[in-house]
C-alpha cells in the first residue's frame, strides 16, 4: 500500500493510472517521468503571466540585489522577461537539448536535474529566489525535490510556483466527463502519452501542507490566466483555415477569458518562505 504525500493516508486508485489521496485530495498519477516539453503553451499568454510573476517578486523585495534561479526553463522566455526587467535571473534545465540552446542564448544557464541524484560537497552557488514555472508536477519525488532546495537556496529564500489546480474549472469539468465517460480531456490534462507527462496535480490547500511541512510558510496566494483576451483570432487563424471556425472559436476563448475571472481559477501562483529556526 502507498501512503499520501502529504498527509499519509492511504490512495485510492482513480482509473489505470490515477491514485487520490481521500483526505487532502492530493492526486497522483504512476505515468512515466520525462524531461522533455513539447506543449509550451501560447507563447504571449505565458510571457503576460511571467510579466505578474516578476511584478510580484519586485514587490517582496525591499532591496533592489537578488538573484533568481528557474528550474526547467524551456525555452528561456522567462529568462528573457527577467533580463528586460533587469533582474539578475540564472535558469536551469534537466533535458541535454534544451540545456545547449540554452546555453547558447543566454550565459548563466546550469544543467539541474530534480531531485539530485548525487549531491556534491562543493559550495553551490545560493539564490534569493527559487522559480518553477510549470515545472513541479513534472517532477518525481517531491518530497526529496523540496528537500534538496535547501542547496541552492539563501537562509531567507523563497520558492515561487505555478502549476495547474485540481480545483480549477477546467480539471473539474473534466472530471465530469471522465465519469460519464470521456477519458481523452482528462488524460489531455495529465499530459498522458507525452514525453513528459503530469506527475501530480495539488489544489491550494494541499500544496501549502506540503511546504509547510518542509519548514516553509507561504507568504503569497494568487493565480494566473489560463486564457488571453488578445490574438486568439490570429493564432487560430494560422493552423484553422476557416474564418468562421476561428471567429466562433475566438469567440469562445473571450468569453472563457471572463468567466475564469468568476470561477475556481486553474493555475495556482504561490510564493513560499523559508521559516527561521
Ligand atoms: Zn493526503
């Protein structure tokens, strides 16, 4: 039998690859880890959301000398908001390709692979701020995954996370049809099939147990948009030939732009910090 991650209690089995923790509703899936990325998602969407990770980040920060580190940072268009807000980012990657191009790019780039399978006893360099966007459900053992921060963290570090929420609209309503039997946006949501698919999914509450548990207190609480207001109809357009599909369809996604302003929001935006001893 496993036990929950967070809480200890026993899982229960969902569906052929799903287990759920019935007390903290934490949910896991036994899909296999990888460090590729294929699905990037809409590439102003995310920077407009890094542009808020940033802005808020700024607002913790009394003095003006910190430096940032981001785990899995992809394609480095973080890196890049960061560099034109003048902050002093270094980004990581686990996958070998994605590290070189990095590399190529940008110059403070570190080859990280969560958790650390061997720790080293050379002095690693410390961040004031440790960033996941979009990275943590992708990762194999979390408890040693927070565990390990603690390296290349400062003594009063932070830890800043976004990732999808299973109490968002969007994993709820395919829930729903998953029950009446429509597997194929549920298993979409878990990335099943991909190179690197979704190892868990956390709402707000069983989240901040776990960091809490690892000696964190979260200090902020909010979300970020799933969907943009601008250029649905443009981006639709260049793989959907017909006008008036993408006019209905740029239609919708406006008004899923208001509506996720009224619902349970998607993708949870926490900033966590380390409590002193
Ligand atoms: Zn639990």
């Amino acid at each position: 039998m496993e036990y929950c991650l967070i809480c200890n209690t026993p899982y229960k089995r969902i569906n052929n690859f799903v287990y759920k923790c019935k007390k903290c509703l934490f949910l896991k899936s036994n899909l296999k880890s990888g460090n590729g990325r294929e699905i990037e998602g809409i590439s102003e969407l995310r920077r407009k959301n890094f542009r808020n990770i940033i802005k808020v980040i700024k607002s913790l920060n009394s003095h003006k000398k910190f430096k940032i580190l981001e785990i899995g940072s992809g394609s480095g268009y973080f890196i890049e908001e960061c560099i034109k807000s003048e902050l002093d980012i270094t980004g990581s990657e686990a996958n070998d390709g994605e590290f070189i191009i990095l590399k190529k790019n940008f110059s403070k780039i570190l080859k990280i692979s969560l958790p650390l399978k061997e720790i080293s006893t050379e002095n690693h360099t410390k961040f004031d701020y440790i960033v996941f966007n979009d990275v943590f459900e992708h990762l194999e053992n979390l408890d040693k995954v927070i565990d390990q921060l603690k390296i290349f963290l400062n003594e009063d570090g932070k830890i800043l996370i976004n990732l999808p929420s299973s109490d968002g609209v969007i994993f709820k309503f395919s829930n729903i049809l998953k029950k009446i039997g429509f597997n194929n946006f549920y298993d979409r949501l878990w990335q099943k099939g991909l190179s690197s698919p979704h190892l868990s999914y956390f709402n707000n509450k069983n989240l901040s147990i776990l960091f809490e548990k690892y000696g964190y207190e979260l200090i902020y609480s909010s979300s970020l948009d799933t969907v943009s207001k601008n250029g649905n109809y443009e981006r639709l357009n260049s793989t959907i030939k017909s006008k008036i599909v993408c006019m209905f369809m740029s239609f919708i996604l406006i008004l899923f732009y208001y509506l996720q302003k009224l619902f349970p929001r998607d993708i949870i935006f926490h900033v966590y910090h380390q409590k002193k001893n």
